[in-house]
C-alpha cells in the first residue's frame, strides 16, 4: 500500500481483516493498521446504491481470501517514500532562501 509518505508491504497472508472507515484499513496479524488514502470513502448517494470503494474492497478482500493462510506469514514493512521526501526538504530549502533573499 504506496501512500504519500510511506510504503506499507507485506503478503496476504499476514492481513486480518479489510475495513472502510474513511478510507480503507488494511489490519495485519500484528494489529498494525494501515490506511489506503487512494481509496475514498462511502458517500451516501441514495440513486446509487453501488459504490466504486465497496466493490474495490470487495476485490481486496477477494485477493486476500485467494491467498495460502499461514499462521507463519512475516509481518508487513514500512518504509518511507524517498523521492516524495527529497522532493519536500527541497520544496522546504528553496522556500527559506527566497525568505532569506527577500529581507
């Protein structure tokens, strides 16, 4: 799961359960929870009923149920995201030598 800071990964074997809260939640074995910002939430829209997250979780869920359960499955791993990073302490340098420059 690639969210704008970090990257959570790991196998579905190690995921207990897929929820929609405000976005979607992945919970691994560890309780760790992880949430899916790509994904929007439910919005309550009585002339559609369907709605494209609950059929996107459907196919999580789908995917989670096709994968081998093992008891053994290694936890998820988080890293951060270096290019966004890089990206933002350099959006941060410019913005402090244009404050600098200007006084």
């Amino acid at each position: 799961m690639r969210n704008p800071l970090r990257t959570t990964s790991g196998p579905w074997a190690s995921v207990d359960d897929l929820r929609m809260r405000w976005q979607a939640e992945v919970v691994f074995h560890d309780g760790r929870r992880v949430q899916a910002w790509s994904m929007a939430a439910r919005k309550a829209n009585p002339r559609n009923p369907e709605q494209p997250a609950e059929r996107e979780l459907e196919i999580l869920r789908e995917l989670r149920e096709a994968a081998a359960p093992n008891a053994s499955a290694p936890v998820s791993s988080v890293r951060w995201n270096a290019d966004v990073l890089l990206g933002l302490a350099a959006l941060v340098v410019w913005a402090a030598i244009a404050v600098a420059v200007t006084r």
